[in-house]
C-alpha cells in the first residue's frame, strides 16, 4: 500500500516536472563587445543543453549593455528582465554599486541571482563563480618581476573605476609590487585605460610618450588594456620583449602577440567556465540545491612555453563555434 502510493506520487511529480515551463534564465554580461564574453555565452548556452538533456527544462536569455561603462543601460537590462518574471539573473555587475540595488529589487521579487566574472557590493547573491582576482593581480606583479629583475621600472594601466574584478587585480598587483620587489620603481599606477581597446591605446600612447625610454615592464588588467597597450608599444618600437609585458585574458590579437614575443605572459581566466557554472548554479539554487557561495574558476599563466600543452590549448580555445549561433 505505501509503496504504491509512493509510486502515485513519484508519477504525479514526475508529471508535474515533464509540463513545468523552462526555467528562464538571464545572463547579463558587462559589455557584448569583447572577445571575452563569446566564451562565458558559449558556456552558458553548454549548461543550457546539458540541462534540457537532463530533463531540466532551461531556456538561457542572453543580453547585456554594448559597453562595458554604461550603467543605466545594464540597470535598465536588469529592469526589464525582473518585468519579465525570469526565474534568475546570472550577471557580471559593470559596477559594483550601482548595481545593487536593482539586484536587490530582483531578489525581493524572488528571482534568484548569481554573480560571475566581478563583484557586488553585497551579500545578496545566491552564489559568486569568478576569478580570485586579488590572486590574480599577485601573481601578474610576480610573473612581471621574474621578467624584469629586481631594479626594473614598471607602469601598470588600470581599467575602468567601479569594476570590482579589476580593481582587485590592480590593488593585487601593487601589493605584491610594493611589498616584495622594493627595487622595483613604479612609475605611473594611476591611470585608467577605460572599456575600449582605442580608449586604452590613446592613455598607453600617452604614457609611452612620457616613461618610454625608461620602461622595462608593463601590467594591463584585462582584454582590452592588454590589446590597446600591445598597440601602443609596437607603435613606439617597445615590443618583441624590450619592454616586458604581462597582460590578462586572451583573444585572437593577444595570442598572436604572445607567440611572436610582444606579450611576455598572459594571465588567463576561464570565462566559458564562468558562464557554464554561473547557469548551473543559479538552476541548482532554483531547484532548491545548495552552492557554494564563491566558486573560484582559476587563473593561469600562459606564455609561450606552455601554450601547447593541451590543458593550456583547452582554456585559450573554448569552444565557441560548438555552442554559439
Ligand atoms: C574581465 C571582465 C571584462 C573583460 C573585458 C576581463 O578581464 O574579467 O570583467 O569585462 O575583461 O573587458
């Protein structure tokens, strides 16, 4: 008798779960235009099939600001999707205040919501899938020491004030730099190459300009101050390793440059995991699972030496054609 009422109810379950509509899941990216979020898209569309293969139903809505200052639009994304009753956001906030409280408003609303790839300025999100940036920044200041040598001179190019990730790397960076490698000069850590590779060209060519002759290292936080300060040291007849230059993220151009020796070494984080994880998690948070609350992705150093190495090759090449449109 138990067991067949069992049996009833496992079958009323099961056909509840067969009719449930998808889960609705918005993934907000900080910008659509970098290189870098094709590979958290293509992560998160992979947890959208293994999902559905698993009789999850998931449909993944993907949108996010052109560019990665622009507040009010990714506020006004974010809106939207809480007007629209998603089940959970997934979203790398481009600010890490002003984007608190329309995530708040969406947390009120019941719509879980998963950080990935840079910080909030608060508790609230179910889970956290990122970089351990500060991390990251250390070991950007230790690959570069090793580069340059003990009595180098260094500048380092910021990204884009209120980005959390990137502050972190700058502030990991600076840390490590003044605590460790005192004979090493920094000579210009203030200035902020802004969301666009041109944007950053123009500050890396200025500062070019004034500390060139007397460069012998360089840091850049992310992909497009890496490829805009790129630019500008060949311009200036600075690459091919004259001046050592670590940069963060890859893409085509990046790549490129470390192969041919403009770029000494690539800090490289796993966006498609981001992406793939920040999905899972929020469905498994739907789904009444419990997450860790910050899942660190890693962050590795590429150089040319071990480009070739498959678990290198994996990370610099996901998989974008398989999962992409
Ligand atoms: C960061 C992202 C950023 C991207 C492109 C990456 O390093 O993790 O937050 O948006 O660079 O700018």
């Amino acid at each position: 008798m138990k067991s067949l009422l069992l049996a009833i109810l496992a079958a009323g379950l099961a056909g509840r779960v067969a009719s449930a509509e998808p889960y609705q899941v918005a993934v907000i990216p900080k910008g659509t235009t970098h290189e870098y979020w094709k590979a958290v898209q293509a992560g998160a569309m992979k947890a959208q099939g293994e999902l559905n293969a698993a009789g999850v139903p998931v449909t993944v809505i993907w949108k996010g600001p052109l560019k990665e200052d622009d507040r009010e639009q990714q506020v006004q994304v974010v809106e939207n999707f809480i007007g629209r009753h998603v089940n959970a956001i997934v979203i790398s906030p481009l600010d890490r205040n002003a984007l608190v409280a329309p995530l708040a408003t969406a947390v009120q609303g019941r719509i879980t919501v998963v950080t990935i790839d840079s910080g909030l300025n608060s508790p609230l999100p179910a889970c956290y899938v990122a970089t351990d940036n500060r991390a990251g920044g250390r070991t950007a200041a230790r690959t570069l020491a090793a580069l340059v040598g003990s009595h180098g001179r260094v500048l380092m190019l910021r990204n884009a004030t209120g980005s959390a990730n990137t502050e972190e790397r700058e502030e990991g960076f600076l840390e490590v730099m003044r605590q460790d490698f005192p004979g090493i000069k920094l000579v210009s850590t203030d200035q902020h190459g802004g969301v666009t590779r041109d944007n950053a060209y123009r500050t890396a060519q200025n500062l070019l300009n004034r500390f060139g002759r007397e460069l012998d290292g360089v840091f850049a936080c992310n992909q497009p101050t890496t490829a805009g300060l790129l630019l500008a040291l060949r311009d200036a007849g600075l690459a091919a390793g004259k001046v050592k230059f670590v940069g963060f993220d890859t893409g085509v151009a990046e790549l490129a440059a470390l192969k041919s020796g403009d770029i000494s070494a690539l800090m490289v984080q796993d966006p498609f995991g981001m992406g793939y994880l920040g999905v899972k998690n929020a469905v498994a948070v739907l789904r009444g699972e419990t997450v860790a609350k910050v899942v660190d992705t890693g962050v590795t150093v590429v150089t040319r030496e071990n480009l070739d190495e498959p678990a290198v090759r994996d990370l610099v090449n996901p998989p974008l054609e398989k999962y992409l449109p």
